[in-house]
C-alpha cells in the first residue's frame, strides 16, 4: 500500500494501517522536520522549489494540503539539525496510505529522495478541515 513512499518506523506505520479506513480514522496533521540535501539549496533552489510545487499539486488529489512552512532559525534547546518546518493536513490516515498511489507520486517521491538529506515526521491530531484561505 505504501508503494516507493520512504517510511523508516515500521511500527509507526503499522499503527497508521490499522487506523486508516476504520471508525476511528479522521484529520490527520504530519509535521515534517526537514534537512535538505546540498544539491537541493535550500530555500531559493531550482530542485527545492521543484520538489514544492510538484508536492503542493499532489496533496490536493488525495485532499490533503499544505497548512504552513517555516524556515528554522536554530533550536533554543535539543541538537536536531534542521532546515524547515512543514505541516501537511490530511483528511484521514488512509489519504496519507494513498499518497504513494496517486498520480504524480512518483515524481514527488524522487524529488523528496534529492531533496531531503533527513526528515522526522510527528504524526498529529488533525482536527477539523482548514479553511481555503489557511
């Protein structure tokens, strides 16, 4: 189901497939801590904002979307190192299984396999569907 996606916690993942598509599946916010690779020049190049808009196009097909992106500055306490901060909203775990299946997604995957040198991902509450506007 996950298809080319590059997930690292099998047992994370486990919990995800056993939620998504149940009662209990709803809105589901990834936070995403990301590294960039050198060749993705970070935040102005060309390979980065490729990898942006070809994520931004996806999202939508499967009708999720991105909340916010923030540059990190530092860390005022720990020791991870990392360049942007990025929530994606999801209407449910099983959108986010999805992801890897929908049109683009292969574009997507390789551009995120150039881009990120390293990625957390906190799975969230997603509460109630963001506005348009958010």
């Amino acid at each position: 189901m996950t298809g080319s996606a590059p997930f690292r916690n099998a047992d994370e993942l486990e919990k995800i497939k056993a939620v998504a598509g149940t009662d209990d599946d709803g809105p589901v916010l990834m936070l995403n801590l990301n590294r960039y690779t050198e060749a993705a020049a970070y935040p102005d190049g060309e390979l980065y904002r490729r990898y942006m808009a070809v994520l931004h196009d996806l999202l939508p097909k499967v009708g999720g979307k991105v909340l916010w992106r923030s540059s990190v500055l530092g860390q005022a306490a720990g020791k991870q190192d990392i360049d942007e901060i990025l929530a994606v909203w999801y209407p449910s775990h099983q959108a986010f299984l999805e992801m890897p299946q929908v049109p683009g997604a292969a574009e997507n995957y390789e551009l995120r396999r150039e881009c990120v040198a390293e990625a957390v991902i906190h799975r969230c509450p997603g509460g109630q569907a963001p506005l348009d506007g958010s």
